[in-house]
C-alpha cells in the first residue's frame, strides 16, 4: 500500500480476476463434447439423484454418443454458444460482442475480460468448472484503488499494465508503476509476482497431471509518505475555492516541514481521477515540480538574505530608494517612491530599487553564489520524476542582473521556492524535499526510514533569524501582504507578482499575471512552510496582484492548518465591533 504519514491508506491492490481463452481447448471437439454432454445430462429427470461417480459415468457415456453423431465443427459450435451464453451476463457483455471477442481473435490464448472483482470471478469460474466448460482459464491479479482519487493525484501517481516475454515464449501481464509515487517508489510496492508453468504437448493442450513449476510471489513493502491527508484536503479545497473565485485554472500549493523537509501536502491544478484516470491526458502536468515561470518579488529573499549575512546592512540600515534609478544604459523603477526605507521596509514594502540596490553591492558572481545556494538553477532532488531544474544562468549584463533581483530573468519552480523559504524559515539550512518517510512490511515492522538531507547551509542561523522578523512586517499595516494574516498567529511571508514572458513571440504579456505568496507560521518557530502560485488568474474583483489574490488564499490554508497542527494563538484576537 501507499499510505500517509498516520498509516491512513492512500493506494492499496485489490484483487481482482481475468479470463483468458484458450483457442486450443476451446477448438478441440474431443474437449468441447464434455459440455454438451454435461447440458444434457443435468437436464435428465434423475440426475440430481445420482452420485458423482455415476454422474460421471453417465457424461462420459454421452460424449461418445455425441462426437458419433455430431460433425466435429458443429460440436465446437455448440459449445462455444454454452460458454457465450453462461458468460455473457455476468461479464456484461452482448452475446455478439462476446461472440466476435472470440472467433475474430487471431490469437490462441487471449484475454476476454480484464480486472473482474474477486467475487464475480469466483462465481464464474465455479460455473464454468460446474458446466465441464473448456478453454477458459481464470488468472487471479490486483488492481490498484485509490481510497481518495482525486487527493493528491500527481503526488501518488497511477500504475498501467505492461506485457512480458516467458522464456517459454509465452507472455505475461504485469502492473508497474508509471507515474508519481507508484513510479519513484516501484521498486519498493512491487515485490515480486508469482508464476506457473504447464507443458503442453504438440496440438498445444495442457499435460494433464504434469508437475507444473512453480515461483511463489514475494509481497512488496508498503510504502509510508510524508504528507498528511487531513492537511491535503485542506490545500486542494483552498486552491480550488481559490482557481474558482478568481478565475485561473493553474496553480499548485506546497505545505513543507522546514525543519525536515517533509512534504506535508502539495496539491496541482488541473488534475485528474486516479480510478478512472479522467482528464489524465490533459492533466497530467504536475505545476508543483514542472512548471517554471520568473517569480516577481517572492525572489527578493535572495538579494536581501545575502547582504545580511555578508554583513554589508543590518535590519536597520538606512537606503535611499527613488522611484526611478537611472543606471549605465538601463534604468531601475518602482511604482511607489520609497524614499528612505529601513532594510526591513524594502522587503516590507517590496521595493525594486532598494533589492537592485542590495544586489549591486553584493555584486554578480557572489549574488549568484546565494542564487545557487538556495537551490535556484537545480532540481531539488524531490523523489519524483520530470522536475524541472529551471533557470539561474549568471547574467552577461548589467539589465539582466538588475531584473534577476527583483524576480525577472530567472525562471523557478514552486518546489524551489518552497525549499527556498524553507532555508529561512528552517535556521538556513537547504533541505532536500522529502515524501517517502519510511517502507513498512505487512506486518508493520518499519524496515527502512528516510533521513533528512540536507544540501548546504547558504545563511547562517542568525541571518535567517533576521529574515523571518523582516518578512513578519511584510504581513503588518504597510507590507504588501496583510491579507495574508492569520488571526492570533504571527504570520512570515512575501508577495510575488510577474507579467508572463511570452516564449513564442518573445517579451511580455501585459494583461497576462502569475502571482505568488510563500510563507510560514508561526514567525518565532515556523511549523510549516506554504507556497501559493496562481497562474493567470482573470478576475476584475480585485487588483491582480500576489498581495490580493495569493495571499487570502494562504491565509484561509494557514488558518485551517494551524487548528489541524493544534498550533496555539500566540497574538491577542480582536473582538469584531457591534453595529447597528
């Protein structure tokens, strides 16, 4: 099974059933006349009296009776019609259809009917040995079921059939795992399937009473993930309430353990159903890990973060931020004139000129050094496949560095900027992100656990001290993101918003907006650490910025998540004033 980090199940195998012709058998009028003498025979007026010994005296005696009298083709016929008629029903299947499954099948041993539950197959193949039917075998497998399908869907992944050569030449079906967990974690769930093998002899039957070979199957490991489904639900519900209300159809959010670097939920939109794989063509992409775009300010951490440990500001540093910067051929521009701003009020206020201005001193190569540092430009190494490295190449000019600092010209993913807010929120250190916490045996005895990794340590505990007061004040009066608040919680974050580049024609699509919130709570001790990304979101209700629309949706994820975690208030909560 795939099961959460509380040992709810997540994806278990059920066992089902398949029925398979074999041509063979079924041509055979030698073997085909035992069901029609067994249709005759229960039809007789004694025979419920009779003894099994007698009962098979007497089919046998009919069989003679009928290959002397019936042409070997019209045997075969008429059993064929017996097996269509008793099967059809059950199977739901029209009996042409069945019939033309069959007889237009070019090859001799093929499936008729796939993934049948358990106890239909049993019913089946007790009627079909009852009715002396011949040239239908019975194989038992598992189907993969998803207790959630639509939680967690590009996390968990899906399995798919895949077909194997014998060394008898004969073939084999077998599930592997194609996608998500079921894919990273294969060679954990899968254990080891079971096989026998018969003789057949020159006209292709079964050796009857051959001692067939036998490998018995070994049992896969379960495998126990790191996210919590209570917490799943929670981020899906946000994010969906959330696409809907301000009309957007992508957009991913990643919940993240900061001291460990657990995955506590990462939710992706568009998705599909992991039962019936609905919409899995189109759906597929996973956001969370695949999707890169240039992140607006959320990347202001780096330029920030960076002068504070190479000691060149203090959180109280004073930095003149104009609202247009006139460079050496370009210039550096904020909406708002800051003036003189604190180094706490730049990030609080998100101030380009003044992150432009932190970055230029820090220069390009060491810049780019805290780029790397904190996992930009690199896959994170999260245990699923196709994540996109995205793009921190070292600018060659000037205008290339100045935008790279406040959230252009380098592309992200949301799982490198959860792991990046992470190193804040986490005392500096870069985590690997981590979603298998351990292999447990049926038995339940814990086999394997999966420490944690950590991949550098790019700031100092003190730095990152530092950070998460200035991004507390991101969240107060004057920060871009009160509406990421959190009632009696103190609340650490930063808005992103970014025009989106149009890869096809080149530059920017005005109108055209990916907007972000990361963030993490409580302030003083983070628990979790939350990335929102909204892709295009088309509402005119409110301004299409990080701050308006990220932001609540954190807010309303945050607040859930804190009752879940039963992390206490620590602020005093206002009490709504009456009106009349």
């Amino acid at each position: 099974m795939i099961v959460d980090r509380n040992s709810d199940p997540i994806a278990k195998s059920i066992p089902v059933a398949s029925i398979f012709v074999d041509k063979n058998h079924l041509m055979d009028p030698k073997l085909a006349s035992f069901g029609l003498a067994y249709q005759e025979a229960s039809a007789e007026s004694d025979w419920a009296e009779l003894s099994e010994e007698k009962r098979k005296r007497r089919i046998n005696i009919l069989r003679g009776e009928i290959l002397s009298r019936e042409k070997p083709d019209v045997i075969v016929q008429k059993h064929l019609a017996q097996a269509i008629s008793l099967l059809s029903s059950p199977l739901r299947i029209r009996r042409d259809e069945l019939r033309d499954k069959i007889e237009n099948n070019k090859g001799k041993w093929f499936a008729i009917a796939k993934d049948i539950p358990d106890d239909i197959a049993e019913r089946l193949q007790k009627s079909v040995e009852e009715n002396h039917l011949q040239g239908f075998v019975f194989q038992n497998s598992i189907q993969r079921w998803y207790t959630n399908p639509d939680l967690a869907t590009h996390l968990t992944g899906f399995t798919g059939e895949i077909t194997e050569k014998l060394e008898s030449g004969g073939k084999a079906y077998r599930m592997i795992g194609k996608f998500g967990i079921e894919a990273a974690a294969e060679q954990y769930l899968a254990g080891r399937d079971g096989r026998r093998e018969h003789k057949r002899d020159v006209r292709g039957l079964v050796v009857p009473g051959d001692a067939a070979s036998l490998l018995p199957p070994r049992a896969g490991l379960n495998v126990k993930l790191t996210i919590d489904l209570g917490m799943q639900a929670i981020v899906a519900q946000e994010l969906d309430a959330g696409l809907k209300q301000y009309k957007a159809k992508k957009g991913a959010v990643i919940v993240m353990d900061p001291s460990t670097g657990e995955i506590l939920a990462l939710a992706s939109r568009p998705h599909f159903n992991l039962n019936h794989k609905q919409g899995l063509a189109e759906n597929s992409f996973n956001y969370a890990i695949q999707a890169k775009c240039e992140p607006g300010s959320t990347i202001k951490i780096i330029a920030t973060a960076a002068a504070l440990e190479e000691r060149l500001v203090s959180p109280t540093t004073i930095i003149n931020c104009p609202h247009l910067l006139q460079e050496n051929g370009f210039t550096v521009t904020d909406d708002h004139s800051g003036g003189m701003l604190s180094f706490e009020q730049i990030l609080q206020k998100s101030n380009n000129v003044g992150v432009w201005k932190l970055a230029k001193q820090l220069g390009v190569k060491r810049y780019y050094k805290y780029v790397h540092g904190f996992g930009f430009g690199e896959r994170s190494g999260i245990q699923l496949s196709w994540e996109n490295p995205g793009i921190a190449d070292v600018p060659s000019i000037p205008i290339d560095f100045s935008r790279s600092s406040f959230g252009y010209r380098i592309d992200v993913t949301p799982i490198q900027m959860a792991t990046a807010y992470s190193v804040i929120a986490g005392g500096g250190r870069l985590l690997k992100p981590k979603i298998i916490k351990a292999l447990v045996a049926n038995d339940g005895t814990v086999i394997d656990d999966f420490p944690t990794e950590v991949r550098g340590q790019p700031i100092s505990p003190a730095t990152a001290k530092k950070m998460r007061a200035a991004l507390h004040k991101v969240t107060l009066l004057g920060g871009t993101a009160t509406k990421a608040c959190v009632a009696g919680h103190k609340v650490c974050g930063k808005t992103g918003t970014a025009i989106k580049h149009d890869p096809k024609r080149g530059g920017y699509v005005h109108g055209s907006y990916v907007v972000s919130f990361a963030g993490f709570m409580p302030a003083d001790n983070p628990a979790f650490v939350c990335y929102v990304v909204i892709d295009e979101p088309m509402t005119t209700e409110v301004p299409r910025y990080g701050g308006s629309i990220a932001a609540p949706i954190f807010s309303k994820i945050a607040g859930r998540l804190a009752a879940h975690m039963n992390i206490q208030p620590t602020e005093p909560i206002e009490e709504p004033v009456a009106t009349r």
